[in-house]
C-alpha cells in the first residue's frame, strides 16, 4: 500500500486539474468563473476528496476518472461553505488563508452569488460524473443518485447548514453551550457532516451489495463512522490550534469549556474510535487495507 | 383536455402538500424548519411546477407522485433566490407579496442560511423522488439524473445566479444596457432559465426516446423553446406591471431602454412565439393537446 504523502503526491494535482477543468466549464461568463475559481483554487488541502479517493483505494479499487470527478464535488460545496460563512452576516472575516475573503475582494452580492454558484454546480458535477467513462468504467446511475441524497442531506439542513446555524448562537456571551450540545449539534454537523460523506462516498464507489437485514458488516456504515469520528477529532484539532484566537473572538469552543486537557482527552477518544473501527473493517475484509487511513488519522495526531 | 382553472384547482393543493411534507423532513430542528416553511408556502402562485405538469398532462401522460415530487423541487429553487435576492447586499427587500421578507423578519445570517438549505434540499427531492413509487411508475434514474444536470445548468452559473449577477449591474445611472445584452444575459438568465428548466422537464418526465441524429422532432427541445419564449413575455409583462416602481428604484428595465410601446410589441413577439411553437408541437404529434399551455400564455396576454 502506497504511504498518504505519495497517495497525496499523485492525486492532488489530479483533483486540482479536475477543479480547474469543471470550474472553467461552470458559468459562460469569465467574470463569474474568475470570482469561483479564486474561491476554490487557493491552495486548499484537498483533505475530503482525498480521503474518498483513499478510501476508494483502501477496499482495493482502483480510481476511475468518472470516481476522481465524483469525490471533487465536495470541494465545490466546502469553498461555497467558506465564502458564505465568511460574508460581513456570518462570521465577518476579511482573510481566509492568507488572502482576501471573495466578499473582501468582490464585494458582498458577488460573494452571495458565488456562493450559490458553487453549490449549485457540485451537484452538477456529480450528475455529469460519468460524461467521459467508457463503458467499463461508468458509475451507475443509482449510485450517483444515492450519492446526491447524501450530500444534499449532509450539506444541509440536516447537516452542514445546520451546524453553522447553531454556530451562529455559540458566542461565550450566552454561556449556554453544554458539551453534548457542542459535539452533537455544532462539531457533527458543521464539520463532521461533510467528512463523513467523503468516507461513506469512498465506500459506494466500491460498489459492494450489502445485505444489511442480514447483519452483514457493512462498509457504508463503518466508513461512515469513521468519517464522523475523525471529522470530530479533526475539529477538535482545529479548537486547540485556534484556542487563542476563539478566546479573543468570543467563540465558545470545545476547550473553552471542559478545559484544553479535557478536550485533549475527547479528541484521544475519538482517535482511539477511529482505530477500533480500521480494526474491525480489517476483520471483516480481508482485501481491506487500512494504512492509508491510519496516515490520515495521524495526520491529527501528528499536530499534538 | 381540462381547462386551466380546474387544472390548477386540482393541482396546487397537491403542490403545495407535497412541499410541506418535504419540507417537515428537511431538518431535525423545528426553527430551521419554520424558516424554511416561511420561505416556501408563502401564497406562491407555483406557476413552475404547475408548468411541468401542464406539460406531462399535454403530452396526454398521467401524473404519478414520483412526477409530483420532482415538480415541486424547482419551488425550492425559486424559493432560495428570492430570500437571497431580497438580502441588504443584494436587493435589500424588507418585503415580499406583503410580509416581511425572510431576512428582515429572522436577520441576514439566517437567511443567507435558510436559502442554502433550500438550494441544496432542492436536489435531495429530485434525487428522492422515487422514495413512495411502485414498481410501475418509478422514474427512470437516468432522467432523475438529467433533470439534476438541467436543473445545476440553469439555476446556477450558467443560468439564473449569472442572470441575477447581471442585473446586479443593470442600473439606470450605468445606462449602458442595451436591448441585447437585457434579453439574453439578463432576462433568459434571471427569469427564463428556470421556466425553460420546468418545461423541458415535463417533456422529459413524458419519457419520449428521440433520435435527434435522425432530425426526428425532439419534444425537449420544442418544450425548452416554449419555457424560454414564455419566460422572456413574462418577465416583460413584469416590467410592463412594475414599470413606476422601477423608475423610482432607478432599475434599468426594457421598457426604460425602449419605451412602453416598443416593449409591448416585443413581448407580442414573444406571446406569437410560444403559439407557433405549441402549432408546430401539435403537427409534430398528433397526442398533443395544447389547450393547457395555451390557457398558461393567456394569463400574460389577459394582463394586458
């Protein structure tokens, strides 16, 4: 099994060339296409569609570029989550990663439409997944469909925009928030939601039938919680990276109220969850090849 | 072939149920929900959807709840891009057919919210649209799958988002919109792109295969061409009805550049359209019956 860093090595200037490609595509109008690629095209990490395409790799398959244009949506519907969490009514940040905010550099009508632009065209993107398969690599239909339902449902208002609703009223001015609170209706929904889709989306492209009345282990399931655990230990992270900096800006995060070693310790939990559910996939899929998510779990790790 | 008034009186409270139920569903929290609701069942005329099945209906096909669903989903998008068309960046509306628009009543955070979840909720009903369906009368997940594509072109950047980006411009003291540049990169885009959608749509939904290498007549294209000529009068006939309000607000609409005779006679131009396209459908295919969408291009022509 490839290490992540030659996994990374290989495939994220694909992802970026498949970005670069469907942006161009996006809108007839330079202007607009201009405003969304420098939304999206600014030196992201590219964390959700690689792990889809690890996950894909993890179960042994190979990486279709109908599979490579499917896992790059998310990165459509992330940048739109960016630029709107970033407008002067939502969080009010000038900069993101160094560089003017969409809303800082265009305006904020611009940054709305841009938005909405972007989240629009990522469930283009996965509808037209299968534009240049040939026929032995073609997705099927029902999985792009099945695909769509869960990333409507995760980005949404049962997922994503949900999250970011309740952060909105997370300020330490309130004092209200509770830890479950936090971790169940901010973190699993604002941050996890869309990483675990990512890993459950790794899991459909491997096209395994699972008969779930029959209690068979199911690899949706298992790569959908191991998407969720990670998604809140890599939140987590991010609190005691930005501890300081949430101090300032009032924001109530997890170590703001259990203490930096008490949320050091629900991130280790988390971490441990990841491994014990590598370990049973390995258990009940001897073709399963877990090093490659074990580097992404060490990636967390590795920032303690 | 049922007359348009007992059409509707049949069909727009199925509309309209069929949005609260999926609505109900489309957070667990009760307050996004309320807001989400508010957005949508707000005494629309559903004039979208009630276009694609007025075309399914034409074309002599019965309507399944699978057809109902996938009809409603474009009030979804409707819906989104007035709360954010309405938002103090973009329109700054404080009120919408007489109550207070959604950002002016829950603030401009929630609503920049409230419309992305619906945007986003809008694909999970066309990819859920067979969630109650019988064996028989499922939709083929292929159309599923082109109506999300169609539906990503037109109401994103390609369509009406670009439309709103344009007309963001089109103000009276830049006077430099010109009759072209108002028809086809503002009004196709603002407000014909989601009407052509919802007829090719129910072209699409009446599951007629062509061969269009053969120059067989294609009805998607004769219903796409309708939904545009149709949706250019109606945007006219707007203008024609808000022509005071505009001047006051200094919005640069076709009868300021042209006049009000000029416009009307461009609007007639357009209304003569739509009859030699419904004349030609019905030679084409002797199941048409164009009594429907005939009665549909009288309520622009009855404004008058």
């Amino acid at each position: 099994m490839i290490d992540l860093k030659s996994f990374q090595k290989e495939w994220l200037p694909k992802i970026n060339q498949q970005l670069e490609n469907d942006l161009s595509m996006a809108s007839p109008d330079a202007d607009l296409v201009a405003m969304m690629k420098y939304a999206v095209l600014n030196g992201g990490k590219r964390l959700r569609p690689l792990l889809t395409l690890a996950v894909v790799t993890s179960f042994g398959e190979s990486i279709t570029p109908s599979i490579l244009k499917v896992a790059t949506a998310i990165e459509w519907v992330h940048s739109y989550s960016l630029v709107h969490d970033d407008l002067p009514a939502m969080d009010n940040d000038m900069f993101r990663r160094g560089k003017p905010s969409v809303h800082a550099l265009y305006g904020e009508a611009n940054a709305i439409l841009v938005g909405d632009a972007l989240l629009t065209g990522a469930f283009g993107v996965i509808a037209t997944a299968n534009s240049s398969c040939s026929v032995e690599d073609c997705l099927p239909t029902e999985e792009l469909l099945l695909i769509t339902q869960n990333l409507a449902r995760e980005a949404g208002g049962s997922g994503m925009v949900l999250g970011q609703l309740h952060d909105m009223d997370n300020h330490t001015e309130e004092q209200n928030a509770s830890t479950n609170w936090l971790l169940n209706d901010v973190y699993s929904m604002k941050t996890a939601a869309l990483i675990r889709y990512t890993t459950t989306l790794g899991a459909i492209l491997t096209h395994q039938n699972v008969n779930v009345e029959d209690n068979h282990f199911d690899p949706k399931k298992a790569m959908y919680d191991f998407g969720e655990k990670f998604g809140l230990a890599f939140q987590i992270q991010d609190d005691l990276d930005d501890y300081q900096q949430d101090q300032l800006e009032d924001v109530n995060s997890l170590p703001h109220i259990v203490g930096v070693k008490e949320a050091q310790s629900v991130l280790d939990q988390y971490l441990f969850s990841t491994q014990e559910i590598l370990a049973n996939t390995v258990e009940q899929d001897q073709q399963f090849d877990r090093r490659l998510l074990d580097d992404f779990v060490s990636l967390i790790g590795d920032k303690k």
